[in-house]
C-alpha cells in the first residue's frame, strides 16, 4: 500500500517531515512507494528473486498488485517472508524512490541534483533527523529505500503482543 495514512501516526509525521527536508535541503523530490503491507503484498515480493516469474506475477496478481518483468524479478524487495516479519505488516516502516518528474531512478549511484553525492545518501543522512532509522545503514543486507521507526516496538514484541500483521499497530490498540 502506498498511502500515509495507513502509518502510524508519528510514522506518518516523520516521513512527511523526511519528504519535507530532502525538497529543501537537496532539491531531491521523494515519492512514498510502500507502507502498510498485507500477508498477500508481503508474499509476492517476498517470492520476487526467489521464485520463477510466473508464480511471482500469480501471487502479485492475487495481491491487487501489478505484474512484473524478468529484469525486475532477478531483483529481491525484501528479507521478511511474512508481513508479521516486518515493519511494514504493522504502519511502522515505508519505502521510498527519488524522482526527477516522472522518471525514477533505483541505482545506487542515483544523483537526480547533480552534486556528485548520492541521492540515496543525502535523504538518509536526514533520517536520524526526523527519527527514522534508514535501511542503508544496515550492515548485511542494506535497503536503500526502506525507513522506520519501530516506537520501541521489535517485531518479537508486536508479534507477542497478538498484533495483526495488515494493521496498524494504532489500529489495533484503539480498537
């Protein structure tokens, strides 16, 4: 899912607050790509990479999500196999690309301002800023697009909690 408004709150404050700050600091326009994510979303990218491109186009068809192409499926989105394994399956985490217009760019190298940095480097380094934590600072596995701030939550808690994977964490305590 790409809305806000299914983050959590403080997620959604801090994200807009990132979005904010990478436009006045850098000129770099950022798009939220993902947030909230089901079982069914979750399983689809979570087969990208790992399973034949059929049955990944199946299950991201199943999802309400649009198909994709060989290129694109050599490529993993994500580590956690189930939504309940990420922060995304509770509004706790987002996904974003840096844009140019209506061009994207996902290489590492991506520079959209021409200041010979990284786009990718710049709106992280603002992430600790806004409260975030930004998977490219992960040592194994970096995930440039990927942000979070897990509210003291760890997935062992929420999981411990009974929260549902699909709903927000604030979903589930106001209900």
């Amino acid at each position: 899912m790409r809305g806000t408004e299914k983050l959590h709150p403080e997620v959604r404050r801090r994200a807009e607050k990132l979005v904010q700050l990478a436009m006045e600091r850098f000129k770099l326009e950022v798009q939220i790509t993902e947030t909230l994510r089901t079982a069914e979303e979750q399983a689809a990218l979570f087969a990208q990479s790992r399973k034949p491109l059929d049955e990944v186009n199946a299950l991201r068809k199943q999802a309400g999500m649009a198909p994709i192409d060989e290129a694109r499926n050599r490529h993993a989105v994500t580590w956690a196999p189930t939504a309940s394994d990420s922060f995304h399956g509770y509004g706790l985490a987002f996904d974003i690309v840096v844009k140019s217009g209506r061009q994207v760019d996902w290489s590492n190298g991506c520079d959209w301002n021409q200041d010979g940095v990284s786009d990718w480097a710049q709106v992280g380094g603002l992430a600790a800023e806004c409260g975030l934590e930004w998977g490219g600072n992960w040592t194994s596995k970096p995930d440039l697009p990927h942000y979070q701030a897990p509210q003291g939550w760890t997935i062992a808690s929420l999981k411990a909690r009974g929260m549902v994977a699909g709903r927000t964490v604030t979903e589930v305590l106001t209900a």
